[in-house]
C-alpha cells in the first residue's frame, strides 16, 4: 500500500506541472501569435500615415500653384473643398478593408 500511496503523491504533482507547462506554452504562442498582428497593423498604419502626409503635401502645392498661377482664389478653392466634402466624402467601407481577426 505504500508504494501505491507514494506513487500517487508524486504523480499528482507530476501532472498539474505538465498540464501547467502545456498551458504556459498554448499561451506564449498565443502571445506570439497577437504580437505577430499588432506588428502587422502597426505597419499599415506608418504606411496610411505615411500616404496621408504626402497627400497633404501635394495638396498644398496644388493649392499655392492655383493661387500663384491666377487660375484661382481663395473663395474658388473653399468653393471646391465644401463642394467635394459634401458630394465626395469619404465613407467607411468595411468590405474593403476585411477582417482584422
């Protein structure tokens, strides 16, 4: 009865480390895993921020040229803004931009 009773003690503890182990390994992929996406996000956005700021600069530089040239004033280019903000605003398409899961 003995060696029964010893055999259980060290058993037991035995498998709760090996369960434990097993979990502690399931979550550090996991943890991976999540890291791997929010890197993945983290590059689109410096690329999105990187295209909003080249786009603010052509803007710009259309703007002065227009100004410069004499083609228009600054009544004809908030004219147009207001005209494309309301007409042409840019709407949320979550089709296009799929799942982040």
């Amino acid at each position: 009865m003995l060696p029964f009773a010893l055999g259980v003690l060290f058993a037991v503890p035995v498998t709760l480390a090996v369960v434990a182990l097993r979990s502690w390994r399931l979550r550090s992929a996991e943890a991976a895993g999540l890291a791997a996406q929010v890197q993945g996000v983290a590059a689109r956005l410096e690329a999105v921020e990187t295209e909003a700021s080249r786009s603010a600069i052509r803007i710009d530089v259309a703007e002065t040229v227009l100004l410069e040239k004499g083609v228009a004033d600054e009544e004809d280019l908030e004219e147009a803004r207001r005209y494309f903000e309301t007409n042409h605003a840019p709407r949320y398409d979550r089709e296009r931009d799929g799942s982040l899961h």
